[in-house]
C-alpha cells in the first residue's frame, strides 16, 4: 500500500508536465519519412496518447467493510497530558475505483490544508478508510466514513480539474507542433533539392531505367523442313545475349517490386504483369518481340493452357535462390512471378529451354 495520507504527495502539475515533455520527445524522435507518410489526424492521435492521463474514479457504492474490527495499541496523550499506551477498536473500509491511482497521492493545484487520512491498495485498485476509537458508536462510525468519502471526491475533483486542462492543452498544442515539425521538414528537403548537387544513384538503377535509345532483339528463323501449300512458319527465336538481356530487366524489376512492399502489394497481377511488359518495351524494340509480348501472330492467339505452362516454367529463373520453385495462392506481397503470369495465357515470358518467347 501506499502512504497513510490521500492528496499529500508531490506535485500533480510537475507530473503532468513530465508527460507533456514525453509527447515533444515523441514528435521530434519520430521518423522523417515515417512522419512525412503519415496524416495529420494519424500524428494527432498517437501523439496526445502518449501525455494524455486520465484522472481515476471512486465506485462509493461498491464499498464494503472488512469482515471483523481490530484491535491495536497505540500511544496517546491523557488528560493530564501524558503520554500513554492505549488499545483502541480499528473499522476498515475499502472503496473500490477505476484508473490510474497516482492523482490519489498527489497535490493538485488548489488542495486541502490538512491531509486525509487513507491508503491506496493498487494491487486491489482500493482506497482504505480506517476508524479508530475507544467507543465505537455505528451512526457516529457510519457518519464519519461518509464524509471522509466526500473529502476524497472533492480532493478528486480538484485533480481532475489540472488533469483536464492538461489533456486540453495537448489537443491544442499538438496541431501545432505536428504542422510546425512537417513545415521544418519539407523546407529542409526543398533546400536539400535545390542545393544541385546530385544524390547517390543505386547501381542497378541503369539496368531498369528507360533508355533513351531501345536495344533491337536479335531473332532468327530456323527453316522449316515441312512442305505444305502453305509452309510452316515457326515462332521467333531470341539469340542468347538478348534471353540474358531479357531476364536481367525482369531480375532487377523483380528486385525493385521487392524494396517497395507496400506499393507493390496492392497491386494485383494484371497490373504487376503490364508493369513487366513496359520494363521490358522500353528496352527493346521490333517486330518479334511485339508478337511475343502479344502472344499473338497473324490474328491467331495461341492455347491459353499453353502459354500459361510456358510462362509459369520461364519465370523460374527469375527466382532468388531459396525462393519456392510453386505456389499456385495469390499472395501478392511475395511478388512471386509464376503466380503474376497464370492468367488465361495473356502475359509474356521466356522459355528457358528453347529460349523463345
């Protein structure tokens, strides 16, 4: 338990003006860009959470007695003012409350001149009223715990009145402070961008910027040894360096997917797809490769079964190592690229056996 007095600790404002510290050391400790990405009302919020204290309340109607009264000695003063050991009767009441305990024990700004005399039981989140007295009488008992508990409501109130206009202090203040940090910090960066000089480039950034200049696919034809009235023309063949060249655009996109998860996994597979298809259209250009991005040649489309097997088979290569060789879920923030292709034949990729598109 705590100390044998209510309302006759240190100073409530001093405490309420630690929290108020603690909310300023939160704003200024939080993240740039995490602060910068979130809203006003998001900062708010958290904020004003941090130093808001709630002021605690008594449940006079829960209270009870304990189940027997007892008796102690203590030493007092006779009429012949005296000092002499005395064994007195003790009566016990616990009121139960809700909250934070510590306004109990502390001095709000208006107080009382004297302290009341209680305990805080925080184990048991109770108050505890004591009675002593050599001639216990149960009106007079009754009489005298009844206003022991109005002081405690009144000692309450005048904590809550310093605690509520600390919480409406912060609602006011933390606007403030959050549009004033969020100034500080796109001035800062508005300087940062006008200074000229430039910043550190990743060094795969040229491999899935778009060029000024696309790179034409080499392709060839392998001859066809059918004869039919009309001869056999077999799909476009992709030569080795541009297979590589074609991989390494997906590889570093994959990678790029990879480093913004909470971009890249709101977007479904449609779109993860034609977000692949302009990587790879910025870097290469010619006739072949359009057919092989369309899936289509003289408005003929081939079997979707088909040319979903070929995708979900090519794009294995692009996988990191450990990555799962199958996943047929549709968990889109593993970015899995066989999952990104299974789409009724409509995507693109490379066979890695026939190195075709």
């Amino acid at each position: 338990m705590a100390n044998n007095h209510l309302f006759n600790g240190r100073e409530l404002a001093a405490d309420l003006g630690t929290n108020r510290k603690q909310v300023m050391d939160a704003l200024n400790a939080w993240d740039d860009d995490d602060f910068l990405a979130r809203t006003d009302a998001d900062l708010i919020t958290e904020l004003v959470a941090v130093g808001a204290v709630e002021c605690p309340e008594l449940h006079p109607d829960q209270w009870y007695m304990d189940d027997k009264p007892t008796e102690v000695e203590r030493s007092v003063v006779n009429m012949s003012r005296e000092r002499v050991r005395q064994r007195v009767i003790q009566y016990t009441v616990r009121i139960p409350f809700s909250g934070h305990p510590a306004p109990f024990t502390m001095k709000a700004s208006q107080n009382f001149t004297s302290p009341i005399d209680g305990k805080v039981d925080e184990k048991a989140n109770e108050l505890v009223i004591v009675w002593e007295g050599t001639r216990p009488e149960p009106n007079a008992i009754r009489q005298w715990f009844q206003t022991r508990i109005d002081y405690i409501e009144k000692g309450l109130g005048f904590a809550r009145a310093d605690i509520n206009a600390h919480n409406g202090n912060l609602l006011n203040q933390v606007p403030q402070w959050v549009a004033q940090r969020r100034a500080r910090l796109l001035a800062a960066r508005q300087v940062h961008a006008n200074i000229g000089i430039p910043i550190r480039r990743r060094a795969d950034a040229n491999l899935h910027a778009v060029p000024v200049r696309r790179r034409r696919l080499v392709t060839h034809t392998p001859p066809s040894s059918q004869t039919n009235a009309k001869p056999f023309e077999p799909e476009p063949a992709l030569e080795e360096a541009s297979y590589e060249d074609a991989l390494a655009v997906l590889r570093n996109a994959r990678n790029a997917f990879e480093r913004s998860p909470s971009l890249t996994e709101k977007l479904g597979e449609e779109l993860i797809r034609d977000l692949l298809l302009i990587l790879l259209n910025a870097q290469f250009r010619g006739q072949s490769w359009r057919r092989a991005v369309q899936l289509r040649r003289q408005d003929r489309h081939p079997d979707p079964g088909e040319g979903c097997q070929r995708v979900h088979r090519g794009v294995q290569d692009l996988r990191p190592e450990g990555w799962p060789r199958q996943n047929h879920g549709h968990d889109q923030s593993t970015l899995g690229l066989s999952d990104l292709a299974r789409h009724q034949g409509r995507a693109a990729a490379v066979h890695p056996r026939t190195r075709r598109h």
